[in-house]
C-alpha cells in the first residue's frame, strides 16, 4: 500500500514522539529490595579476636528491631549454639551479639542472621547470611592481690589467676613502678618474666608510695602477647610503728634417697645435704592479724655432731614447689624444690647456728601468713651433709623458730 505524503509525516511524528518518553512502563510486584549484611565486627574470617569481644553485623537497609531476637539470631560452634543475648541498634543498623558464657580459645565462631530477621517493611533478609571469626590464644589475667588501692607493706606479694597455677605454654611480663604511665605504656623492662602467676619481691616497695602495677601475657606457641590493666596499691608510710615476735616450725620432714624407707619427721633431728630433702612448714597462728612484715630472720641450729659445720655446709632456704605431708616426705621429692625459689643464704652466726635474712623471705613470710595461695613451705638445702635441730628438741633454745618484724597499721587502713 502506497502511504501519501501526509500520511508519511504524520506516521513519522507518531514514531519520534515515542522516543521522548520512558523506555518502558514501572514494574509492579517485581523483587523486593532484600536487607544485606554490608559490615561486621570482627571482619569475616578475621584471627585472632579477643574471646571477650562484642560482636556485630551491620545491615544495608533499617531492620524490624521486634524480629532480632535470640529465636532468629544465633552464635555457633561447630553446629551447636552459644548463648547469647541479642539487640538491635535502629541508628547503625547493627544486630550486637553478646555472648553469656566465655568462648573458647582458638575456635572457630559462626554468627548466623535467619531469614526470621527483616526489615522495617517486612522484608526477610536472604538465606545463608553469616560471617565467620577465630578467637585468640590467651586469656586475660585475673588480678588476685593485692586489692586496688589496699594499704600494703614493703614486702606485699602480687598475685594473679586465681588458683590455676603455672602452665609451661603461658609466660607473664611484671611491670611495676610508681609512675602509672610508665607502667601502662610499658616503658621500663619488667621485673619478671616467668610461667608463674606470683611474684615474690626480693627488694621493698618504695614506703609511702602509690605503687602501679600490670601484666602481659604470651603464649609462647602462638607469639601472641596480651597486655593486662593497670593496678595499684598504696605502701604503709617509714614513720609506722614496727614491732617483733617468734614463730616457729607447725611440722618437719626429711628424706635420704639412699635409703628405701627414711623419714625423719618425728626425729629430734633433721638432716639436709646433697641425699637429703629437708622441709619446714611454719606455724603463723601467733602473728597479729592485719600486720605487714616489715622484715624476717629464720635461725636453725645444728646438732651437736655437726657444730661448726656451716660454712662448708652453706646452707640455703627455698621455697617448696608444692604442698606436701611431712611423714610422707621423700627425696628428691615431694616435695620438690622451686629452682626460681631462692629465699636467703645462711650465714654462720655461731658454731651451731644460722641466720638467714632476706626481703624475699619476709616477702615469703607475708604470703603465707595471708593464705596467698600456690606458696608452700620453706625447703632448706646444704653442700654438705648437716643436722639441724627440729622443734621436738629437748631445748627450745634450739628449735628452729623466725624473727619477723612487722608494722601495725590501722585496722581502717588494711583491707
């Protein structure tokens, strides 16, 4: 069919006119703009996240806060679920994962977001949204004592991760000074560095000073090292009235390991020397309670057999690396003697006896007095086989027995 010049221009108008308008018409019912995690915290499969953390998944679009919830929520390990508590925060989109128990070291987490979760207008999110994190390899120490900001003396034990114990794979830095920033930052070397979780002063606190204190742990495996907070505790003031008293031994055992069954913890006598495994507990029932020492001298006197003995014998006193029954000591142990544990050094003060004075031991003294946990009785060992007299001697002039020396400080004042 053959079109007229009109007809022409005016089909030609129709077509150019179309191409002025829209592409198409709007889709009605299409799909609906689904909710998408767009950040979380910690990042997915991120390492090494601290097993206290918070956790977090924030959302592209606002979410229907009644459906976040602990029903559409979930925390997992290995398939099974954590608990948690759950919220939702409207302003940052975030659905905030708080766990109710403490996670596992170096485990695997899996944060899922159920299709139960939607948006403010009631679309659900897309199946399979999740992220993925590996806790770390250290626990945060847990300060035992000294108590924040407790009145102390000079020769106060730092304790820390309850009643555990060493474990060979966890080491700890000391850091302790009377500058809080120094400490906090880390900026003098520590003190110690060892597996175990107390530190016995052999030097005093600086009287009447605030002292600040803090560890860092590392995991000798991993490298991973995980600085602690700071604490502190205040030292009695030099002008504190000191006073003095005895104490003596509550038991006695020891050990010849060249001898099948030896024990001489009923004896009138206890041996030490290179075959030997002399041990002391000490009796601290007589100690005022609330005092801090202020200093110790244990005193042992020899058998008769053995006067002038002591200086070739060079007796030493140690701490006992675990607890133990005095009929039941045997040699080289139990119990065993702590190679970190030196206390004080004897020295002859007469033919028949010893003195052994040091800040450690009062230190040592101080802790077990207070039932610091994880210190045991004193060992005492010699170069040379040696007698000393035990607190069934005939002459208590002779039984072993410790001057300490302490400062009263106001009951107010000693929590």
């Amino acid at each position: 069919m053959r079109l007229s010049a009109t007809s022409l221009i005016l089909l030609v108008a129709a077509l150019c006119g179309c191409g002025r308008h829209d592409s198409g018409p709007a889709v009605v019912g299409g799909p609906p703009d689904v909710p998408e995690l767009v950040a979380t915290q910690p990042a997915p499969r991120a390492t090494g996240v601290l097993y206290d953390s918070e956790f977090w998944g924030q959302f592209s679009r606002p979410l229907d806060g009644r459906t976040v919830s602990t029903t559409s929520v979930f925390l997992k390990l290995d398939g099974q679920r954590v608990p948690i508590t759950v919220s939702y925060d409207g302003l940052t989109r975030r659905i905030v994962l708080r766990p109710t128990v403490t996670l596992e070291l170096q485990r695997t987490y899996t944060a899922e977001f159920s299709t139960a979760v939607h948006a403010a207008d009631g679309t659900p999110i897309a199946p399979n949204v999740y992220f993925q994190f590996t806790t770390n390899s250290l626990r945060r120490a847990s300060y035992d004592y000294p108590l924040a900001g407790a009145l102390e003396g000079p020769f106060v034990t730092l304790g820390w991760g309850g009643t555990k114990g060493p474990d060979g794979n966890i080491l700890f830095d000391v850091y302790a000074s009377t500058d809080s920033l120094e400490v906090e930052r880390r900026q003098s070397p520590s003190i110690a560095h060892s597996v175990f979780t107390r530190f016995v002063p052999a030097a005093a606190w600086p009287m009447g000073a605030t002292v600040y204190w803090s560890l860092t742990s590392e995991n000798v495996t991993t490298h991973e090292r995980l600085p602690g907070s700071v604490r502190s505790f205040r030292v009695l003031d030099a002008s504190t009235p000191i006073d003095s008293m005895e104490i003596q031994t509550r038991d006695h055992g020891s050990s010849d390991n060249r001898l099948r069954i030896s024990n001489y913890c009923n004896q009138v006598e206890v041996p030490s020397g290179p075959n030997f495994n002399c041990s002391f507990h000490w009796e601290y029932a007589g100690i005022p309670l609330g005092v801090r020492l202020a200093g110790a001298t244990m005193k042992l006197t020899t058998t008769d057999v053995n006067v002038g003995s002591i200086p070739a014998a060079q007796p030493a006193v140690w701490m006992a690396q675990n607890e133990w029954s005095p009929c039941a000591v045997r040699s080289p142990g139990p119990p065993w003697n702590e190679l970190s544990g030196f206390l004080a050094q004897g020295v002859a003060v007469a033919d028949n006896e010893a003195d052994f004075t040091s800040g450690r031991l009062a230190a040592f003294l101080e802790a077990q007095y207070r039932g610091r946990t994880l210190l045991y009785g004193t060992l005492v060992r010699t170069e040379l086989n040696t007698s000393f007299q035990s607190e069934t001697a005939a002459d208590p002039a002779k039984h072993p027995r410790i001057i300490v020396r302490f400062y009263r400080p106001t009951p107010s004042a000693t929590p």
